[in-house]
C-alpha cells in the first residue's frame, strides 16, 4: 500500500484530507525525515519539531499565492516534501540534488531564500508592504524560531511592523534551541511565559474557544485573557508594544488546534504573532537525547542515531584547544561566540574556563562590538564566528575595531567552500572583505600546527587580525607542544625553484604541491610557497620569483575577486614585475552544494586544471629557453 506522502504533488492534495488522515501523515513525514536524512545527513532536530506546524499552514494557506518566509529555512524539509518535491527529497544536500534550505530557483512555493538567521520578519513585511501597494489580498507568513529574536535584525523589523502594514502573520516557533540552548534575556523572557501555569491556563481556554466557536466569543476571551495576563508577567507584553496582536502559547504539535487557530488568524486585519511550543527532534529519541549533535549532522543510524567514529580532530577542534591553552596561560584571553559553540568547537573550551566564554546569541554585529569593548580594557577576545556569518558584522569590524586598532582576534571557521551546505554557508569572501580594511592581519594556515602558531601570532599581535580555516579536517599535521610566533607578512618557501613559483594559500597547499610535481616531471623547475599571510603578502617573496621566474601561479579556496591572487597581482604591479600571474580560485558566481572534491573539479581548482590553464604560458617558458641556448 502506498503510503499518504507519496500521494502528495502539491499542497491541494492536503486540503483533501480528514484530520486522522493529517495525523498519520504528519507520522509519515517524521518517519520518512529520520530515514532519508540519516542517508544525506542535514539538518534533521529542526525539522522533527516542525512537522504539525507545516502541515497546518500548508492546510490553511494556499502557497504560492501565499507566501511562506522561513527563518533560516534549515527547517523547511517539511515545507519541501509538501509542495512537490517528495520524489526528489532522497537527494536533498546531494550534488545536483534538492538544496538543504530554501531556494526560490528550486520552487515556485519558495518564496524567499535563506541560510541566515533573523531574515524572515524584515523580508516578510517587504512582502507585506508590497502586497498592500498592489492591492493585493494574500497572507504573508513568517515562521521564526525563538533563536531568531536573539537576532537584531528581528527587532529592527518588530519596529516597523505595525506602522507598514495592517496585515501580516509571525509564526513564533519556541522549542528553546538554536545549535545549542539559547541564552540571554528574549530566552529568559519566552521561559517565563510558556512556564507560568496560570498564564498557560488562561491561553489553552481561549485556544479551546478559538478552535469551536471563532469570532467575537474567541476575541471576547481572548481580550480577557490578555487582562488577566498583563496583571501577572504580561505575556506577549513585548510584542504588544511593538503593535502585534499576540496568541498563545500552545502547542505546536496540536494539529486540530494550530489548524483552527491558522484559520481565525487568517481572518484577522492586523499584525498577529502566534507562540506555538514545539519539541525539537520530536519522535526521534536520539536527536532528542543529544540535541546539539542532531541539530544538523552528517549520516547516521535511522535506528539508533549513532555515526560513524569522529577519526582524526577536526579544524574546529584545533582551534579550540589551541585557545583553551592560550587561555590557561594568559588570563586576558576571552572566547566570544555568536550562538555557535558546538559549531566553532568553542563547547570544549567553556568547561575549562567558563568565566573567560561568552555565547551572545545569533548577533553577530553586537559580539565584535562586544570584543571591540573588551580590548580597550586590556583584554584579547577571540571572535569565533563562521567566515559566512562574519559577512553581517562588516561595519563593526571595521568601524569599531579595526579604525581603534583594536587586538580583537576574528577566528572564522568553514573559510572556504562548505561543501553540502552550499551558497548560504560557503566561506569564500573573507580575503575580499577584509585585505581592504587598514589595520588588519590576515592568516591563513596549511595545517593544524599552523592554525596554533597563528594563535598565538595573533595573541601577541597589538592589533586587529584574522584567522580563516576550513571545515573538516586538515592534513593530521601534529601540533607541537608549544607554539611559535610567526613573522607578520612572511611566507615560507617549501622549495625553490627557477622557472614557475605557485603560491599554495592554506587548503590549497597541497594541490600545489601535485601541480608541482606535474610540472617537475616535464622538467620544469618549480618553487612552492606557503604565503601563510593573505595581508600582508610578503612583498620580499614577491619580488624574489617575480623577477627570477617566467611565471607566477596563485591557487585559493576563495573568489578570485579581490582575493589572495589579487593581492599577489597587486603588489607585483606595485614593484613594476611584468612576470606573469595565473589566478586559480572560485569564479565570480555563486557556488551550489555538493561535495568539494567534485566541485574543485567543476570549477576547476585542481592541478589539472591549472595545468591546462598555464599551457600558453609553459610553451612561452619553452621557447625562452630554446632561444637562450
């Protein structure tokens, strides 16, 4: 027998069902979430906690005249198998195959992409606004999570809400978790609400009402519930005095209820914000016991949720126990982390100096303000923050700690391509959004022996510097007991040579050193540098090969705009060298997801690829030499 799932093409197929029929289905997603995921890996907690919710606003709504807004939209799994894409789901993550978040190229019913947090209430109330403009009459939707107002830019878009449009719906989704717990005040304040019992008590009879009867009974009592409530802590206080009519809390995995309270609030002419609790990883027993990890991961047992051994340590974890050493050593280094400190591996260092560790929430702008504040009391924070995500905190890394000169040290994990994640998450800006930027150092490691040293370069530095590494593991480099301070702006010469010098930058390495090898066995020789610095780039090393060689080859995980092999060009420019400079990185596009190896051969960041790329260049080197004979 068929299962319903797979009799679902579009949302129409939904509104066709009975409400037993909606909850075997809603069964059927989770199962069908726990066995594909555990294939493709991804982000399978946050998904598990939405099911009921989706389900009911695809019930209620009809997309994509209407328009669903996700924040993040890691959990929008549900949403994909829903709007006809159920088919195609075993290939979610996978090259060529449905991506992890939401994409407007993908489907019509993705009305609006993302991979950040924060983003759905400003982009929403653009829709809104527009909608209102045009005279149109669809709903506009938002679904956020609790982490989500941790972010500023939710609040920036609370503040024009009520005063831009008379109509538009907040989804409110509060399971208490980002990646990991969720701190601060807004988390305190959303506990206090879905905790005080008479306060819970007043909001499920005025559900109740809502769901029977509607109209101006279930607004007659839900007026005196919101009475009764603002005289205890003011449920909803805050959002009311933004202008949003606030419902709840209840239960998001009620369907009965979230589809009878959709359908009032449908109905509605003014701004309203739903709370709907909901358990992250529901119906896995696994994801729920070990949140952080089920959060999004890599392949698992469907079973038992156990993955494979972790092997060698990652970059991630180099870093943390490389700074929990600075750290034991000097008590003014601080570690700073903006919602991620299983991400950044930052969770190994907090046990060990928990004063010393600071999780402020999804705000990125406010932690590099916060370290900027920090350093002028003498103190060295270490940002850790993705490469991607540091994007958003541009103007405060430039206003407030590199124009102060600032010792804040931006340690940015995933620097370079991130593989199954795709466009959202690749980290490949990094050089060209920082070398531009006064004050600053930038590092780049080959290994993660590399990676301690830079930090302990950069403790020791008096200004500004940055440290990107890459996802995963590196080359298993054993990291020495004690680190060493490396020289600013000097690379290091792996080996010399005399007709082509390539320029390996950190990952790239060791491509570098098989393009190399290819060009040896022509007998060509070659030198190969570990520039170590993106900026400065050592101008002495430049000029060095510049002169003494026919050609100059740069190879980065990064965009040639503005990158490494740009600084390189650059700076042989500014020394009048006219040896030529062949750039191999990420072209000016963005990339998709898929695995890195496949990609660097698409795009070519191989050493065949180079290889070809040189050939005009090697024939030039060739006919030299036959002329100097």
């Amino acid at each position: 027998m068929s299962s319903i799932l797979e009799t679902i093409e579009s949302p129409a197929d939904i509104k066709k069902l009975s409400l037993p029929q909606l909850e075997t289905l809603a069964a059927e997603i989770r199962e069908r979430l726990i066995h594909s995921v555990s294939k493709t890996g991804g982000h399978i907690g946050p998904n598990l906690g939405v099911v009921e919710l989706t389900l009911a606003m695809h019930y209620v709504f009809d997309t994509p005249t209407d328009s669903f807004v996700f924040d993040v939209s890691h959990q929008a799994y549900v949403h994909k198998l829903l709007t006809g894409r159920e088919k195609l789901f075993h290939t979610i993550r996978q090259p060529g195959g449905l991506n992890g978040f939401m994409l407007r190229t993908e489907s019509e019913h993705d009305s609006y992409g993302a991979g950040h947090a924060g983003t759905a209430l400003s982009a929403a109330l653009g829709m809104a606004v527009a909608r209102d403009m045009s005279g149109g009459s669809e709903h506009i939707v938002a679904l956020a999570g609790d982490a989500a107002f941790t972010n500023g830019i939710s609040f920036e878009a609370l503040n024009n809400i009520a005063s831009q449009t008379k109509r538009m719906i907040i989804v409110l989704n509060d399971n208490a978790w980002s990646i990991d717990k969720n701190v601060g005040a807004i988390a305190e304040y959303f506990h206090k609400i879905v905790t005080n019992p008479t306060i819970a008590g007043l909001h499920e009879r005025a559900s109740g009402l809502i769901g029977r009867f509607g109209g101006k009974t279930a607004t007659h009592l839900r007026r005196k519930a919101e009475e009764a409530a603002k005289g205890l802590i003011g449920p909803g206080m805050l959002f009311e005095e933004f202008g949003l009519t606030y419902y709840g809390p209840l239960d998001g995995h009620n369907l009965p209820l979230l589809i009878e309270t959709f359908k009032f609030l449908k109905q509605q002419n003014r701004p309203v914000l739903l709370h709907a609790i909901t358990q992250k990883s529901r119906g896995f027993q696994p994801a729920i016991e070990q949140q952080k990890k089920f959060h999004g991961l890599g392949p698992y047992n469907a079973e038992t949720g156990e993955t494979k051994p972790a092997g060698q340590k990652t970059y991630s974890e180099i870093f943390a126990e490389s700074l929990s050493k600075l750290a034991t050593a000097n008590d003014k280094v601080v570690a700073i982390t903006a919602a991620m400190p299983n991400g950044t591996a930052l969770d190994l260092f907090r046990p060990l100096h928990p004063t010393r560790y600071f999780d402020v929430g999804i705000a990125e702008e406010h932690a590099v303000i916060f370290a900027a504040g920090m350093a002028t009391k003498g103190y060295k924070p270490f940002v850790a923050i993705y490469s991607t995500f540091l994007q958003r905190a541009f103007d405060q890394i430039v206003h407030d700690v590199c124009l102060q000169e600032l010792p804040v040290v931006f340690c940015m994990d995933r620097g370079g391509l991130s593989g199954d994640d795709g466009p959202t998450h690749h980290g490949l800006f990094d050089i060209s959004y920082l070398r531009s930027v006064p004050n600053l150092i930038h590092m780049v490691p080959k290994d993660e022996d590399e990676l301690a040293d830079m930090m302990y370069t950069a403790m020791l530095h008096p200004g500004p510097s940055a440290i990107r590494y890459p996802r995963g593991v590196g080359p298993g480099t054993p990291v020495k007991a004690k680190p060493e301070a490396l020289e600013i702006g000097k690379a290091e010469v792996i080996q010399d040579g005399e007709d082509v010098a390539i320029f390996g930058l950190g990952a790239m390495l060791p491509e570098a050193m098989r393009l190399a090898g290819m060009l040896e066995s022509e007998g060509i020789s070659v030198a190969v540098v570990n520039p170590r610095f993106a900026k400065p780039v050592d101008a002495a090393c430049v000029e060095a090969y510049g002169r003494r060689c026919g050609l100059m080859i740069t190879m980065e995980d990064h965009v040639l705009a503005g990158g490494f092999g740009s600084a390189i060009l650059e700076c042989a420019n500014e020394q009048e060298i006219a040896t030529p400079v062949v750039r191999i990185g990420w072209p000016d596009e963005f990339i998709e997801h898929g695995k890195v190896e496949a990609l660097r051969a698409k795009y070519g960041l191989t050493a065949e690829a180079a290889m070809e790329k040189i050939q005009p260049y090697l024939a030039t080197l060739r006919n030299e030499r036959m002329v100097a004979r």
